[in-house]
C-alpha cells in the first residue's frame, strides 16, 4: 500500500469514496496504469455487499476468491492509499484541482493486532452483527467478518460500557489504544470517483409483505448471511421462529420493487439472486418445494443461460404474478401467501414455511458533491469533468458490470490526471 504522501504533494491523484467491488476495481486499475490513488471507505473492512455474499452468479464461486485477488493487488500497490472508518467531509476545485477533506474515525486497535481474539473474549458489551444482518449478536470490539481485509480487530466505541478497559489489558501486544481520537485529512487530487454503492429496500416499509412482524418473513440479503458458513446460523437454512429446516419456501420478487409507493424501477439483479439462491436451498434440502412469484423474469444477456439451467436443475417452480399479501398463521408461524397467478387468471393462496422478500437497491448518495445530479430514481446521473460515480450508486447491476463501469471510471477520472499534468 501507499508509499507516495495522500495529503502534500500528492495532486496528480485521484480520490475514490467507497471501497465496495467497484471502488476498489477503479482504485487497482489507476494505481496500477500508474496514477496515485486514495480509497476512502466507510466501514471497517473493504469489499462492500460482495464481502457478504455466499457464492456469486453466474459462476456460483465463493466471493472471496475474487475479492482476496484484489485485495492483494491493493496491498502489493505502493501507489494505493487506503483510508477504512472514513468518510469525504467535503471537496471543492475544479477538474485537476479538487481539495478533499476526509474524516477518519478512531480504529482503537493498531498494527500490532495478531487477531488472537483475546480482546473479544474478554469484551462485556454484545450488540446485534450488523455484517449479519442483526441475525446474531457480536462483540463492541471485533473483526468485522472472518475475512475482512485489513485483517484488523476495530472497537466500535459508541458500544463500549463507560470506563471499561478490559480489552486493554487482556491484549498482550499492547495492540489497544483507547485514546485515539478522529483525524481529518486534506487532500489535493485531480478528480475523485464516487463508489458509494446501494443498501436494501427497508422491507419493513411494505405493509403487506409482513417483513419485521413474522420472523419467517426474511430478505434476500439475509438469506446471503444465513447460508454463509460464518454466518448466524453456521451456514444453515432456518426458520427464525423454531429453528426448523423449512420445507417449502417462497421468493418474492420485486417486493418494493416497479411499484410507485415503494422504488419505481426495476434493480436488475434480483431475478437473477433469487435463482442464485434456489440453488443454495435446493443443496441443503433436495425435496424442499421452492416457489419463484415474478412480475417478469429478468435475467438479461448472458443471464438468461443461467436462469433456464438454474430453473431446470433446481426444479422451480414459477408462479406469475405480483404477491399481494403475507399472512402468518398464528399457530403454525407458516405463511400465507396470496397472488394473483396471471396466466391462470385466478387469485391463488398457498402455505410456506419461509418466505424469502428480494428487495431491491436503494443508491447511497448521501456523500456526492453538490455539483452531481441525480436522475429520476435517485442514481447518480452526472458523470464529470473531474467528478465520477461508478458502480451500483449510478445504476443497479451485477458484479462483472459493476467492475467494467469502475474500470471505464478510472479511465475518465485519469485524464483529468493528464490534462493537469499538459496544462498544470
Ligand atoms: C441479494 C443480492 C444478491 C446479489 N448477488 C450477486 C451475485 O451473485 N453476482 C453478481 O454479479 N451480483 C450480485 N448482486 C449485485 C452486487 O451486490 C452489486 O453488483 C455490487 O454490490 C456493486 O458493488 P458497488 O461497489 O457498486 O456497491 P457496494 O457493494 O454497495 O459497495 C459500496 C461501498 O461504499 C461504501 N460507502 C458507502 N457510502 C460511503 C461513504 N459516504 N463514504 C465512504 N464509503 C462509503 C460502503 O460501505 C461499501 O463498502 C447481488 C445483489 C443483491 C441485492
């Protein structure tokens, strides 16, 4: 990692605000044409929504193994800077010539970190994992996942029992420094890419669906953390209320989603999820019944391929028809679905032990400068001189589609690197 002084000096760099897979794809292809780049990131670890992610689609592969890749790439690069718990607090210029101030949140634990745990185990203070969706509870000092890079423990302070020191001493390298304060940065950088990424819907927002009022209603996204081996469950499909492997199990697509109460537009991947995760379930329970209720499939391109083999492997079966309701059975906890099955023409109500809501993508656009527009669904629209957004901030997508924005980013944001270089 960075070798080169972010702060003085350092003009000719770019700045990347986000570290999810798209931030740090145009972080790696700058730095690595050559061009000092800085990565700022929110939370404690890099890799955003991918980190979370079981096995990704098409090719079914477990994240990491492309997520550790370009993580080595970042660290092997002296031309990468790499800030983590910051956040942009402001920038001004003009193309070639921006001023950014960054703000960066205490870690309390330094370097010496081994990551031998005894910190944790000593740790009084357990708060709900938000890695896991609030799906299990984790310490107020922690690693944020098994495989967060930097490999490094973080003390969520807000947390902490007030006075208590007990992680101070239990830690043997001396690795705990419950006086670090917040810093901020300013940097001078010739343009800056905005990577900042998506959340999920608040599936609690659509009444109908049951999500937060039946525990066997849950979302795409925790269904990602519940098969994941480090996940709340040690990689199993559970119902939340009893614990039970569920025997039949329904995906309700677009929940929010191409509805004008909710989010007006279509987030693309979620057809292609869900069918991704038929496969996660049909592994663990082969004679599971598992339902897919759509609007339209979606699966463009290449997807489509995938979508047919998923489909015909897994044995899923589609319904037609956009879910009206979610009701739970009071002794049961099973779930009553009703939908209209559009090519039957009929309304249709049938029993599941789980129902899976694929909620949509919600852009993150709270840190873009002033001067970025956005477009009639909330993405970023504009896209420079000097100011980028890359990523699922400008537009839901898939991984490969996420990195060939983040890669075409780079390259926009590098020539203002260049023009700055010619005209100074
Ligand atoms: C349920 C589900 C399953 C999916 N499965 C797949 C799959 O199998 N295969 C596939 O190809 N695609 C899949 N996708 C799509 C995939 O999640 C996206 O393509 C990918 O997350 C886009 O990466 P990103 O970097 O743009 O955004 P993100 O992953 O959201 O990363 C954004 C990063 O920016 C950080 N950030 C946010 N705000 C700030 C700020 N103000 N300052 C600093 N940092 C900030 C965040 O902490 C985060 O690290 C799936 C999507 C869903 C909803």
């Amino acid at each position: 990692m960075a070798n080169f002084d972010a702060e003085n000096g350092a003009g000719g760099a770019i700045l990347v605000v986000g570290g999810g897979i798209a931030g740090v794809s145009c972080a790696i292809e700058a730095a690595e044409a050559g061009c000092p780049v800085i990565l700022v990131e929110k939370s404690a670890y890099l890799g955003g929504h991918v980190a979370g992610f079981h096995r990704y689609f098409p090719k079914l592969c477990p994240p990491p193994c492309g997520l550790e890749i370009d993580f080595k790439r970042v660290q092997n690069n002296p031309r990468v800077a790499v800030y983590t718990l910051a956040e942009l607090e402001s920038i001004s210029g003009t193309p070639g010539h921006y001023e950014a101030t960054i703000r960066i949140a205490p870690r309390h634990v330094t370097g010496a970190c081994t990551l031998c745990g005894a910190c944790a185990q000593v740790c009084p203070v357990e708060i709900p994992d938000p890695f896991n969706c609030g799906m299990s509870r984790t310490k107020a000092i922690r690693l944020a996942h098994r495989m967060a890079f930097p490999a490094q423990y973080f003390i969520e302070r807000g947390a902490c029992a007030s006075g208590c020191d007990l992680c101070m001493h239990a830690c043997r390298y001396k690795a705990i420094d419950l006086e670090q304060k917040e810093t901020k940065k300013v940097l001078h950088v010739a343009s800056a890419v905005f990577a900042t990424g998506w959340a999920p819907y608040d599936a609690a927002k659509i009444d109908n669906l049951g999500f937060g009022k039946y525990p066997n209603v849950i979302t795409n996204v925790m269904l990602e953390r519940m098969v994941s081996v480090d996940g709340p469950t040690g990689g199993k499909i559970l119902r939340p209320s009893d614990g039970a492997a569920p025997r039949s199990i329904a995906f309700v697509q677009c929940a929010g989603s191409r509805d004008q109460n909710h989010l007006p537009y279509c987030s693309g991947v979620c057809c292609t999820a869900s069918l991704k995760q038929a496969t996660y379930l049909r592994d663990r329970y082969p004679e599971a019944k598992i339902s897919l209720f759509y609007i339209d499939l979606r699966t463009p391109g290449r997807l489509e391929d995938f979508a047919a083999r998923t489909i015909a492997a897994n044995g899923v079966e589609l319904i037609k028809g956009k879910v009206g309701k979610v009701v739970e059975q009071a002794d049961s906890r099973d779930l009553e679905v009703t939908a209209e099955d559009v090519l039957d023409g009929k309304k249709m109500t049938r029993l599941y032990d789980l129902v899976v809501l694929a909620v949509g993508m919600v852009p993150q656009t709270g840190s873009l400068p002033a001067g970025m527009s956005l477009d009639d669904f909330g993405f970023a629209a504009s896209s420079g001189p000097g100011l980028y957004a890359a990523g699922c901030v400008k537009r839901p997508a898939e991984v490969a589609v996420s990195i060939r924005d983040a890669t075409g980013m780079a390259l926009k944001a590098m020539q203002n690197v260049a023009s700055r270089a010619n005209h100074g």
